[in-house]
C-alpha cells in the first residue's frame, strides 16, 4: 500500500496548543463512481472537482442529495470508525471534515496518514495533495490560519479492491480547538463572497415582486447579476433568470405583469410576460444608453444616450472649467423616446447638452427635467434649472432655478411638484436654525411647488430627520425614505394634516424599498446591526412584515455578538448618540481592547450590516467597537447638522475623546490600555486630527483622510464643492484659521500615537498625496507610521483580492498593537531582507 502523509492544522474537540491526534471527523460517503478502465489514472480521479465546494460548511447529520436515487448524510464518527474498504468494482470517494478554531493567526503543521490518494482543502481552497502518486511517504504542509473557524476537508479515493486508512494530527504554534461544530463567527469572505441586493421592483398589483442580486462568480474575480421573482402571496420563489448575464436593470411594466430588463452586454432591452412566460426583444443597438424610465401609463420609455468625450490624442489638456479634471464632464447626453410597443423612436429636443429627466406625469403628456450650470459667483457655484415640457405640442415652461437641489416628481393629477433641496432653496423657507448658524445644505429637506399659484411650501422644516427619496402616493400622500439619527426609516406624509407616520418595517436600516400602485403592498431589503439582509413584504392593511427571503444562508451558522447603544451628554450639553458591539462570546468579567469608530463628517454612521467597515467582524476578532454620532451629521435636525460647517475637526475631536473617555469609564470590560480609533475619508481627517490633541489612543488607522485643507480643496475632485458646504464661505485666502490651523499636518510633531495610513493610488476625491503628506512628515519626525498604498483604486476599494488584503490589514494591524499579536500583520506585510 502507498502511504501518505500530510501536514496540517487541524484540531481535536479539545482546546491546545503543540501537537495532537484528531479523533472525530464529519463523514460523507461513500461514493462510487464506475471504473472504465482496468488502470485507471486514480490521481486525476482525485484532481476532479466532483462538486462545487466553494459554500460547503457540513453539519452533523445535514443531508446531500447525490441524484434523484441516492441521498447521503454527513455522519459524526470517531478516528476508530474510520473504514475504507473498497471490494466493489467501482471506484470509492469519501470526504472527512473538521474545523478547526484559532482566535488568532497561528501556525499550522497537519498530518494526514493514509492509504488512499488524499487532497486537502481549508475553507473550500485545494491545500495540498498526493496525486503524482509517487514513492514519497511522508509530505509535510505548513500553513497559515487566520483567526476563525476554518473548515478542513479530507478527500480520500479508494481504487477497487483496495484498503485505505485515515490518521490526522494537527501541531499548532498557539491555541485551537478542533470540533465537529459548524458554528462560527463572521469573516471577511463572508462579507465580500455573499450575494448582494441592488434592487427590488413589485408588480403594479401588488402580486409579484423582482429582486436583483449581484453574486461573486466562482473565481471571485467578478460578479454575476440575476433576478429572482417571487409570488407575494405565498412568499414563494417563483422563477430566476441568472447564469452570466449582464442585466444592467429589472423592472414590472407600471400596469402589466411584464417585466422590462435591460441586457447591457448586447445594449438592448427585453419584455418577459410573466402570465404567458414569453420573453421578446423590445429594443436593440442601444448603444452608450445610460438608463430608462417607463410612463407611469407605460405608453412609451424615455431613455438617456451618454456621447463620451474625446480628446485629441495629443497628451495635453487645456482646462476651461474647474471640473475638467473629471473625465465625464465633457460627455453630452440627449434624451429620447421609445414608444410601446411599436418600438418608434424621437430625440426630445432640449437646448441643453444634458438634460436630466426628472419625473413623467401620470397620464404621460409632460415631463419634467433640468439642466445644470456653472456658476462661480456663489457657493456651491452650480445652478440647477427646472422645465416642465409639453411633449404633444413641445411646449416649455420655465419654473425655477435652485442651488442646493435634487429631484422634482410631478403629484398624479399634474398640479404640483415635489422637490427635494437644501434648507436654503427657494429662499430659505425650510430653514429652521438656532440664530447665527449656517445650514448644512446636505440635510435635505421636502418642498411642494403648485404649477398654477407658483406658490411653494417646506413641508420637511420641522421634522428632523435628512430626506434621501420622496415619492407620490396619490395626490394627498407623499412617501419619503429618511435617515433619522443612524437609521434609515419610511415615513408617510399627509398633506391635509401636514403630518408623519412611520411606517413600521422591519429593522434598524431599510435600502432597497418599492411600492405596489395603491401603496398595500411593499417589497424591501432591511437589516440592522447584528442582523444580515433578508428581503421583506409589509401589508399595509395588516400593518406588519414577514420575511420572503434570507437572500443567503450562510449566516444560520454564524454567531453574532449583541450591540447595545450607549449615549452621552457632552461638557456643551449635546447628546452623543452611540452604540457598542460586543465579541460573540462576550464575558464581562475579561478585559477586551477596544476600537473607536466614527466619521465625523456631514452625515452619520448608519446602522447597516456589514458596510466598508465591519463592525461585527471586528468584534468578530475579539474587539468591543464602540460607534458614535459627532455633531454636525444629519438626520438630527438642521441645528445639530449646522455644527459641521466650517467646524473641521474641532468640536467633533473634542466629543470623540470626550466621548472615549467617558465610555472607557463607563465600561470596566474595556481596556483602557488598548484602545484603537478608525475613520475613513472625513473620518481619516478625524483620525489624524485626533492624533495631534490626545495620547488614549494605542493605534490609529487612517484611510483616505485628508492632512492639508488647502490641497484637498484645490486637487480632490470634489474638494471645492464639498468645501461649499463644509467651508461654507471660507477660502484658503480668507480663513487661514480653517485651511493651515486645522491641518493635521501643520501639527504633525504633536502626533506619537502610532498611526497605520491607508489609500487607493487613483482616488480621485481624496488625492493620496494627503497621505503621502503625512507619512513623510512622521517618517521626518521619527514616529511609528505605516503607509499602505491599494494600486489601482479609487476612494472605495473595490477589487476583490485587494479588498480582502486591505480589509484584513485593518484587523491585523490593531491585532499587532491592542493584542500584542504580530504575526498576522508580519505574515501580510513581511520585512525585506537586508543585504
């Protein structure tokens, strides 16, 4: 017999460090496939990749359905009920899995003894393998483990008429646990491998509903769209269109079970009558279509064409405007329509090179669009002007011009208009503020336009929370998704009470959300937290949701820790709303380190699950993360969002350490001694801010955070206009006090926390020479600083394998310093070896 010998990692049901025999496995099998041929190559047989493993967390006594004859379970057994005889003539395959738990990097030696060809795989990735089928009888494998519950899984041929053997030990450098278990906590590639929601649509009716999903393909090197259609009467998924194809948008028809996608591989869109089950081609050859919208009486489409600009080819560029540094602003876009079904197609003839459609009325014969333009005489130096357009006789109507706007929707009897915009539009009558402050025109508020009187009325001005959509339930009602404090609401507004009612969905932070025509019906995505998304269905008459679907079921066998919020009233009398995630196996009597996470900026840190900045798999890796809401974020009424302008960094430092302080005292469990801060973008201003007022901090991380005021403002691509409202009226000539005082970088030598700066090379919106700034000046001035520079991104760190690495070199570098833990950071970013 050919014996093999394997090194791993792997555990037992008890806890050790050093080495030790496995002595219970996760068992599936057997297998039998038939031999073909008297010598068959069984290495190859062992390479095959019998199945997608890429999602395979077994669990006692969990059934796998082979094919329609054959069902397995995977059965607990011992090491000495390991059997392996094989006196079939058909060829066996059995797998054996385990987990094992670290709950920090460690260093694996794993032994695997066997008589049969065997390959390893650790969370689904081939490790190693026997298939050259040599003479070597022992192979040694060492690997390294990032802290969790990784899956080890054994993959044993038995050729016919054979015998084969299992023996697993597993040496480890620090504490594991080996276990049968498939409980675990949450990791990164549960972040960035499970499906996301980018959108729902439900039938005019209320009976159906579309929900698009973007999933990572197998690879992980792209994502793959689908739909899926559920009857909302029995919660059922009815049917699914997937397989590669690049569906851009999904959507019913307004007043057919039709549903109108958009194929962007062959720039056409496709109608599938969901009664008859037919699918025909509506359009073609749509080329550079950036998007369409149907009539709500769903006569005709009406759809933009984006015509890219195009540069000389000479390698130099004369700017004429300061947004010529952003490629797409010399793209001109028209807009046209298509009518249903005939497919006929005109240009809408606008004296504009870009017009945007805003809303079409109910019975279809007028839209209402804008046009944007320069203005640098006044912050925020663009003007948007809305029309309203007759579209059987081109008639155009002029209504009004605003600075601070968004979209305008037409009410269903066509009368008024519904705009979003700043506090300060049309001439401040949204405005409610405490004397001598300057509105954050981020905080969105409502206002209603009558087409015939021209009269316009602020409808939000007294309610607190920011606006984020507004659309029309019927002429009397108005439906706004909101961001109140740090969640994310749906109110309904009556316009005869001039009142609000929330509306109860489930969970802390509702996205995606769509209404059936008479409003009865909703279908949304909701999650909060410490719960993972799962689309809903709300009944309007009953009141209350249900769940229609987990999306992914990855999270049933995952544990999430508790989050409570905790709040302070600051040394200046504001209330600091916070909350505080806590480890799964959280126990009050230990110390744990702590991160402190913010953003500082205009708006807040919400309450969604998962995010660019993983609460819960922070807390995952043993961390207490505490989250707060600085003054100047929206979604507490305009005073408090007034706070932001022209603030930069001092009130909002002073109540995050205040705020630190308060909570380390407050909370025995946390360690003082290791405490940890984190921001990103405004909140790597803050970071770096921080730094130059306070020693509590043990470690600081940084990501595309801005050091100098000055550069941001002239170099980012939406440094100025941001700085519109953030800087409201202040200028690197006029406010020296602002653009050089609160520089971080002019106060760098006040820096000894040690910092770890982190930055896409191409991000356009905060240059990383913001970083590159700093990280020369605290190189300069000695200081342990780190610079981690992700080649290739922009703000927001998108590619998947650079995603992984930076999102682990976040948790590694606070292991390294709240832990005393190095080895994982040392295993990412390993020392060159010096000559």
């Amino acid at each position: 017999m050919h014996r093999f010998f394997l090194f791993l990692i792997l555990l037992s049901s008890t806890i050790y460090a050093g080495n030790q025999k496995v002595n219970q496995f996760l068992h599936l099998g057997k297998i039998e496939i038939p031999t073909l041929k008297s010598e068959i190559d069984f290495s190859s047989v062992l390479e095959f990749q019998h199945f997608d493993k890429l999602n395979w967390y077994p669990a006692e006594n969990q059934k796998f359905i082979l094919n329609e004859n054959q069902s397995l379970e995977w059965k607990k057994i011992s090491d000495s009920q390991i059997s392996l005889s094989n006196q079939s003539s058909k060829t066996r395959i059995d797998y054996f899995a385990l987990y094992v738990r670290t709950e920090r990097f460690n260093e694996l030696t794993v032994n695997i003894e066997t008589d049969g060809y065997t390959s390893l795989y650790i969370d689904n990735q081939l490790k190693e393998s026997n298939k050259q089928n040599s003479k070597i009888d022992t192979i040694s494998t060492k690997v390294n483990v990032e802290p969790g519950n990784k899956l080890f899984l054994i993959k044993v041929v038995t050729p016919s008429e054979k015998e084969s053997n299992l023996s697993v030990n597993i040496e480890s450098k620090f504490e594991i646990e080996v276990t049968t278990d498939n409980k675990r906590y949450t990791t990164v590639e549960d972040l960035l491998n499970n499906p996301k929601t980018s959108g729902v649509d439900i039938s005019f009716d209320g009976r159906y509903g579309i929900v698009k999903l973007n999933e990572r393909s197998s690879d992980r090197k792209s994502s793959e769209s689908s739909i899926e259609i559920y009857n909302l009467t029995q919660n059922k998924l009815v049917t699914n269109f997937a397989g590669g194809m690049k569906l851009s948008s999904a959507e019913w028809l307004p007043n057919k079970n039709v549903i109108s996608y958009q194929v962007s591989s062959i720039n056409s869109i496709w109608l599938y009558d969901f009664d008859s089950k037919t699918n025909k081609l509506f359009a073609e050859n749509l080329e550079n279509m950036s998007g369409y919208t149907w009539a709500p009486n769903g006569n005709y489409i009406i759809y933009s064409v984006t015509e890219k600009y195009k540069d000389d080819g000479s390698g130099l560029k004369k700017y004429t405007s300061i947004n010529d540094r952003m490629t797409s602003n010399k793209n001109k876009s028209k807009l046209f329509r298509m009518d249903y079904p005939s497919g006929f197609k005109t240009e809408i003839q606008i004296d504009d090179d870009s017009p945007s459609l805003n809303s079409i009325s109910s019975d279809g014969k007028f839209i209402i669009y804008s046009k944007s333009r320069v203005d640098l005489t006044e912050r925020p130096f663009t003007k948007n002007s809305y029309y309203k357009l007759n579209l059987e006789n081109m008639e155009e109507d002029s209504l009004f011009t605003l600075s601070w706007s968004g979209t305008a929707k037409v009410s269903p009897n066509g009368d008024k208009i519904l705009i979003t915009a700043g506090p300060t539009a049309f001439n401040g009558i949204g405005l409610n503020l405490e004397k001598d402050l300057i509105a954050n025109e981020y905080d969105t508020q409502a206002y209603i336009y009558d087409l015939k009187s021209e009269k316009v009325s602020a409808i939000t001005k007294d309610f607190n929370p920011q606006i984020n959509s507004a659309e029309w339930i019927n002429d009397k009602e108005i439906l706004f998704q909101v961001t109140e404090e740090s969640y994310s609401k749906v109110y309904k507004y009556n316009l005869e009470n001039e009142s609000f009612s929330l509306i109860p969905l489930m969970n802390e932070d509702i996205d995606k959300n769509d209404f059936s025509r008479d409003y009865s019906i909703a279908l949304y995505t909701a999650s909060s937290s410490n719960i993972p998304v799962k689309i809903y269905k709300f009944n309007a008459a009953e009141n209350k949701s249900e769940v229609v679907s987990n999306i992914d079921q990855t999270y049933d066998n995952i544990e999430l820790g508790e989050v409570k919020n905790w709040d302070f009233i600051s040394s200046k009398g504001s209330k600091i709303k916070g909350r505080i995630y806590f480890p799964p196996n959280f126990d009050e009597s230990k110390k744990y380190p702590v991160i402190v996470n913010y953003y500082g900026g205009t708006s807040p840190t919400t309450r969604e699950f998962e995010g660019r900045y993983p609460k819960n798999i922070w807390a995952a890796n043993g961390y207490i993360v505490y989250v707060l809401q600085p003054s100047g974020a929206t979604g507490f009424g305009q005073t408090f969002s007034a706070y932001h302008v022209n603030d930069w960094g001092t009130t909002t430092a002073d109540e995050i350490i205040e705020g630190t302080k308060k909570f380390l005292a407050d909370h025995k469990f946390a360690d003082p001694k290791n405490v940890g801060c984190i921001g990103a973008s405004y909140g790597g201003f803050m970071t770096m801010t921080l730094l130059t007022k306070t020693d509590i901090f043990s470690a600081a991380v940084s990501h595309a955070g801005i050091s100098a005021l000055t550069s941001y403002w002239g170099e980012g691509y939406w440094g100025y206009s941001y700085s519109a409202i953030a800087t409201a009226d202040s200028y690197p000539w006029n406010r020296k006090d602002i653009y050089v005082d609160k520089s971080p970088i002019y106060h760098a030598d006040k820096i000894k926390t040690p910092l770890l700066l982190l930055h896409g090379a191409s991000d356009t919106n905060v240059p990383v020479g913001e970083s590159l700034t700093m990280f020369t000046a605290l190189k300069l001035l000695g200081q342990n600083v780190e610079f981690v520079e992700v080649a290739g991104q922009d703000h927001w760190i998108l590619d998947y394998d650079k995603r992984m690495k930076w999102t682990k070199t976040i948790i590694a570098y606070f292991d390294r310093l709240l832990k005393e833990q190095p080895e994982w950071w040392d295993n990412l970013y390993p020392e060159k070896l010096k000559d």
